[in-house]
C-alpha cells in the first residue's frame, strides 16, 4: 500500500510534521500507561478530527481511503494515537455515509466540522444488544450504564453510546444518542492498564442516571436482531480500524528486516513466511477498503459479513505478522529498546474489535445456511 494522499487538506505535510514527534514518545506512553493526550492536541490543531466531514458541512473532505491510508502510516509512528484517532474517525465515516445516502447524519457532521468536536465510541462492548439501562421520564430518557473501552474519552467532548430500554407497551429497544461528556452524572473510571495499547485512554464510562432527551436519540431499534444501521457502521469502521493493525505489522516487519542476522541460513525463510502474512493482511484490509467504495455503497446483511470475514483474516494475519517478526529477529527482538514486543502486544489488540473469531465465524456460518446472522 503506497498511495500517495492528495486533499485539500494536506495529510502528508501533518505526518512529516506530527509523524516523529509521536514516534519519539510512544514508547514512554506504553511505559507509563498515559494517554496520547499532547498528540491529540496537535491533531486538533491540524484540524484532522473534522478531516472526513464534508467541506460543505465545515470539513476537510478527506476520502474514507485516504484516511484509512493516513491512519495505517500513522500507526508506524504511535500505534495509540492512530487507534484512538480511528475510532472517533470511524463514527464520522458512518454519519458522512449516511448523509450521502440521505439519511440522518448532519446534525453531528455539522458540530465537528465547526467545533473539532472530538467523538468517543462505545459500540465495540455494546454490539446489539447494548447494555445499562434507560428509564423514560418526562422530556427524554434517564441513563445508566458501564460503558468500557471508550477510547480518546480524556479528551473526548461528545460520546456516541446506546442503552437498552423497555417499554411498557412493547418490545426491547435499543436507544441511540450522542451525549456531551461534560454531562452531569458522567465518570470516568482510571482502569486503563492493559497489555497493549496503552495509550489509547480507553477507560470505561459510567453512566448515572443522565438525562438524555428525547430529541437527542437518533436510532431506536429492536433489541437484538441485526438492524441495517451496522450494515453502514461495520463497513465504514473495520477498514479504519484495520489499517491501524495494518500499519503495526508493517512496522514490525520494517523491523524484523533491520534486526536479521544476514549469516543467518534460516533468515531467506523466515522472512519468506513474514511476508506472506503480511500481505496476506494487506490484501484483507485493502479489500475492506475497496468494498467501502469512499462512502458509495448500499448497505447490506451481505457487505457486513464480507467485511467482518475479511476483518478476521486481517486480524490473524496482523498478529501472525508480529509474532514471524519477532522470530525472524532472534534474540534482539527480545529487547524492548528495539520496539517489537511492543508492537506484538499492540497488534493484539485487533482481535477484539467487533466481530472477535469465533462471533464472526457463527455470524458468517448462519449467514451460509440461510439463518439469520444472529439468532
């Protein structure tokens, strides 16, 4: 993958730019499990929160690949900063998307193109059947909830979140609304001490008792079964996400390269199989990519299998990557001033983004017999 980025907003000129100062600092982020909070300053200040609304709507007007392709070189600096940054990227991906389909997704496109709102996910634990719970009172909703593995929350202004609510007169639904993080009755929880990934700030956040109104919900569905709304936001997401982990096993492999013994008579071979893997995940994630089409898809039950298939592939290949990697390198990858152990745990971190293996495996099976992909 060696496409040159070319926008009205420069990305190259900001990874020049910002590129080696977060690379000089990773390493002491992952040492001292903080987050990459000075990066995302200067990410803001270079305006690449709002880089995907589109320009009528106040942003930059980055295409959906450029972006994955910015993301993937960002991650061969500071791999935290690059997933963190990929998950407020993937809900402004999802809103652009559905503006352009003429669904609802203005309201928010509008906000972070005119304030650089920086927005925080939290779909990755809830999938579809949400957890907390939200109580109707007058005007909206109150809101209760954990909600783990809010990446950016540190400097996060907005949460996109759901909650499960029941009715009295019907069936489970699921509510989905933004909330602004300042709200009265929203924690944060220090718990971010992990095994990779150290970075990403991505502390769990509870809810009690917040007042959401009713206008803020976006999305109400069946509490459940698989709605089109993750047709659009697992399309758009898993290449984002992906070329993050992408860009990690790149690096190790860049690595692996510089550390080979060249008297080494195994070295031909294992580098062979180094390569292998990672262009087997090159070819995953690029196919990802292509099926998002720059946000000109039709969304369908089909698409999101084919992207949660090509996720898992991508994930195992990444991984595999890392560990060939580490291998090839013998005993100085060992060593963390060379940077690979922590590469392999970062990379690692790619299996648990929605859809995990086995999940996506059952998905993707009861899709092939004809079954609902969630029973």
């Amino acid at each position: 993958m060696t496409e040159t980025i070319t926008t009205e907003l420069d990305l190259e000129k900001v990874l020049a730019e910002l590129g080696p100062q977060f690379a000089a600092t990773a390493a002491d982020h992952d040492a001292e499990d903080s987050f990459v909070a000075a990066n995302y300053d200067m990410l803001r200040e270079a305006l690449i929160f709002s880089a995907q609304v589109p320009r009528e709507l106040g942003g930059g007007g980055v295409r959906h690949s450029a972006m994955c392709d910015f993301l993937r070189r960002l991650a061969h600096s500071c791999p935290a900063t690059a997933l963190a940054l990929s998950m407020h990227q993937h809900l402004v991906a999802a809103a652009a998307a559905n503006f352009r389909a003429g669904r609802p997704g203005k309201p928010l496109l509008e906000k972070v193109g005119a304030g650089e709102l920086i927005l925080v996910s939290t779909g990755a634990n809830d999938w579809l059947e949400s957890n907390g719970t939200a109580e109707a009172v007058e005007g909206g909703f109150r809101v209760s909830a954990v909600k783990p593995f809010a990446s950016g929350v540190p400097r996060g202004d907005v949460l996109v979140t759901s909650a499960a609510f029941d009715p009295p007169d019907g069936a489970p639904q699921v509510l989905h609304f933004p909330l602004a993080l300042n709200s009265e009755g929203v924690q944060l929880l220090d718990d971010w001490y992990t095994l990779g990934m150290r970075g990403t700030g991505s502390r769990t956040v509870r809810l009690d008792g917040v007042f959401v109104p009713e206008a803020a919900v976006a999305l109400k569905r069946p509490r459940g079964p698989f709605h089109p709304a993750f047709a659009v936001i697992l399309t758009v997401a898993m290449p984002l996400i992906m070329s993050v982990y992408l860009g990690i096993a790149e690096s190790a492999a860049h690595r692996a390269r510089k550390l080979v013994k060249p008297d080494d008579p195994e070295a031909p071979t294992l580098l062979g199989e180094l390569e292998n893997r990672l262009v087997t995940a090159q070819i995953a994630t690029e196919d990802m990519i292509r099926n998002a089409n720059d946000l000109d898809f039709t969304p369908s039950t089909e698409l999101a299998n084919a992207t949660l298939v090509r996720k898992t592939i991508a994930a195992n290949a990444c991984i595999a990557t890392a560990e060939k990697a580490l291998e090839a390198a013998g005993g100085a990858g060992f060593f963390r001033r060379h940077g690979l152990e922590r590469l392999l745990r970062d990379v690692h971190g790619g299996q648990f983004h929605p859809l995990p293996e086995k999940r996506q495996q059952r998905f993707t099976g009861r899709m092939a017999m004809g079954l609902e992909p969630v029973g």
